[in-house]
C-alpha cells in the first residue's frame, strides 16, 4: 500500500489556538482512496522546520502534503521553505497575479500589495487554482514523489484536495481502491479487532481498520486491486467474513448513525416513538429531530426531569417512587408506559438514571442508567453503566442516548 505524509504548518498549531483538522480530514481522504498514512508532522513558521519535516516526509511516502504557510504575511514561508529545499527559484507567474487581482475587484475590496507574494511559483510547479480564496495550491514532482502545498484555510484546503489533488494522485496510480465503512454498536474496538485479526491473512490486498467513537465501532474495510471488479470482489469477501462473525453488532454502512438508521426504519415500518427522559435531559429526541423525516415518526419528546413532573405527567406511581426509587427499572418501565399511553405511539421509551458528577449511591453510582421501551403489550427493561474512570455529565448522557437508540432499532423488529 503507498504511503502518504501530512505536514501541518503554523504556530498557531502548536500552540493549541486552532485545532488541526486539517490534518484529520486529509488522513480519512487518503485512507478513502487506498493510501496508509503512517505519519503526520505539525511544525512552526521557519523556513528551518518546513525544510526538516520535509526531507523526512519524502523519505517515507510517495504522496506528501503540506498544509498552511501560504499567504502573503511574514510567517508565510512555506513556499520559500519549499522552493528552497529543492533548490528551484521562485518566478512571478502573471496569470496567478490576475486572479488575485480580480478576487479582490470582484468583491469590491481593496488589495494591499503584499498580497502578490501569492503569485511566487517554484520554476516547474503545477499552480492549482484556488476559485475560494487567494493563495493557489502548488504541486512537484521530485523523485517519484508527489508534493502539494495546499492552503491551511479548512474550506480552501478540502476544496482544492477534492478537485485538484484527487485527480493528479489517481491518474498517477493505476491500482483501485474501494472502501466501505460498517458501523458497530455493543461491542468493544479491542473485541471487534481480535475476532477479526487472522482475517487480515486470509484477505491479501485488504485493509481492515477499527476506529473507536463514542460507545461504537467504525470498521474501515479497503480492497486494493489493479481492476476494478477484483478490488470488488475482494472487498465483498472481506465484508461478508466480518459480518459473519460480528453482524449482530452491525447497524449499519457507509455515512450513517444510529439516529438516521432508526428514523429510516419507523418511517419503513410505519411506527411511531415517544420519549420520556430524565438524565438525558432531551438529547435522545434532539438526536432523533436531527434528522429529516423525523416528524413523520417522533409523535411526544417530553423531559420529566422532577419527581412531579413524572407523577402529574407520566402517571409514575408514588408507590414506585417511594419504595422503589426514581431510579430504578420501575420507574423507567412507568415512564415509557406513560409516554406511550399520553402521545398514543407505538413505542414509548422512558430513560433515568443517574448522569453526575454527583448523586450517585452504592447501588446506582454516577453512570447508572435505565432504559425501558414499551409497547402496551410488551415491556423491555435494560440497566446500563456508562462512567469512566472520571465521570463526564455528557460522555454519559450521550452514550445512554445511543444505548437507547440501539434497544429501540432491536425493539422494532419485535413488533
């Protein structure tokens, strides 16, 4: 698999004044298209930095990167640091001075003229066009190494990666790439990884990568052929071995959640859900509204978050209360019910529990939840644990939100 080297240029960076994702961005679409990114260098604005990250990179990878440094203030050297290193001189090119010109005439501004600095090309570059700001993209080749210097502005960078990069990278690599991405909820990333481990033997020329995310799964499955069909062929195989091992665990493929998955599923069914929450304060509804077509399905999204308001509200019995606890399985079982019973849907789902930092006891401790679904006929109870070593108030309402998802895509399939 050839390799590909990101090198993120600006104090700013280091610092910690501006997250990088830059660099996040640039190492999924690499991934997308078959390349390893083994890896990423951020370096500050001297010329000195640009030029020792840059003799490493291209050491190491076929494909390199460098993102920012490319306007036209002082520490904007990474043109120079470049040009430099590869001992090339730096032309005016006239057509790039144009362009910089008119995007400043088009927008009625005026233009200082240091801006020009832009308009400086290493002898032999291949100037892509930047129709979204002022500092074009460069690309060289040296060595059998491709090297793009890309803006460091998020939306011009992706942009220019996107028309310009893709294109040069593909035509220069015969071989196809195809990547499929499974979605995992309830089982762990290092459970995911060892029961597919031997399966990286068994598929040559496929690359299974798991990336943990907020209580799930991402499985990155990447096929490498030189035809299209083979690299096909090979990703399905490699797919469907996964799927035997884990599918009770997949929900779902490709640029999707649990949330989208579960909307699409009530409107096929022609189901309908209502939330009572507690803990959660409202996050399971919002993450449900969030997508369309979610007021075809969504009938009541209530937050009952006092005692009263589950009593006067949701019909939770004092008797409940009092002997059994607000948190606690009854509690939440009464909580769907009598969300169900109010909106008239056909899945009531009632959440509480115990989100922290404080509150917790010996037998429900910060991070006790309890989710319970019901349908009139049948009731689904479920008690999950959901706080880390230091207890976080949205880590855990986030994860028992997507818990709740997860026994509600199940829940569907009993009805």
């Amino acid at each position: 698999m050839k390799k590909a080297e990101i090198i993120s240029v600006g104090d700013e960076l280091l610092s910690g004044q501006i997250t990088d994702t830059n660099a996040a961005f640039l190492s999924r679409a690499f991934r997308k298209i078959g390349y390893e990114v083994p890896f990423r260098q951020t370096c500050g604005d001297r010329i000195d930095y640009v030029q020792k990250a840059l003799s490493l990179a291209l050491s190491r990878a076929e494909a390199v990167v460098i993102t920012g440094g490319l306007g036209p203030t002082y520490d904007d050297i990474t043109r120079q640091a470049v040009a430099e290193y590869l001992d090339l001189p730096l032309e005016h090119d006239p057509k790039v001075a144009d362009e910089i010109r008119a995007f400043f005439r088009q927008r009625n501004r005026a233009m200082s003229e240091n801006n020009l600095l832009q308009a400086l090309v290493p002898r032999g570059a291949t100037v892509l066009e930047n129709l979204w700001g002022t500092a074009p993209g460069l690309y060289l080749s040296e060595k059998g190494r491709q090297l793009f210097l890309l803006p460091g502005v998020p939306r011009e960078m992706k942009a220019l990666f996107e028309n310009a990069v893709l294109p040069l990278l593909k035509r220069e690599d015969s071989q196809i790439s195809l990547t499929r991405i499974l979605r995992f909820y309830g089982v762990s990333e290092s459970s995911l990884d060892e029961k597919i481990a031997d399966l990286l033997s068994v598929f040559p020329q496929t690359v299974l990568a798991p990336y943990a995310k907020d209580g799930e799964v991402e499985l990155h499955v990447t096929a490498i052929a030189d035809s299209q069909k083979i690299a096909e062929e090979r990703l399905m195989a490699a797919e469907k071995a996964v799927l035997e091992r884990l599918g009770a665990y997949c929900y779902g493929f490709g640029d999707t959640s649990l949330e989208k998955c579960l909307v699409e599923k009530l409107n096929r069914l022609g189901l309908s859900v209502a939330t009572a929450e507690s803990c959660t304060g409202g996050m399971l509804s919002q993450r449900i509204t969030a997508i369309p077509g979610a007021s075809a399905v969504l009938a009541y999204g209530v937050c009952t978050y006092s005692e009263e308001a589950k009593k006067v509200l949701l019909s939770v019995t004092e008797e409940t209360l009092s002997q059994k606890g607000v948190y606690s399985e009854a509690c939440a079982s009464e909580m769907a019910e009598g969300i169900r019973r109010l909106s008239n849907a056909d899945i009531g789902v009632g959440i509480t529990g115990v989100a922290g930092p404080d509150g917790g006891d010996e037998k429900n401790p910060v991070g006790t939840v309890y989710i319970a679904l019901s349908s009139g006929k049948y009731t689904w109870v479920e008690k999950g644990f959901f706080a880390t070593r230091s207890p976080d108030r949205d880590q855990i309402r986030r994860l028992a939100s997507s818990k709740a998802l997860s026994m509600l895509l199940s829940f569907c399939e009993k009805l």
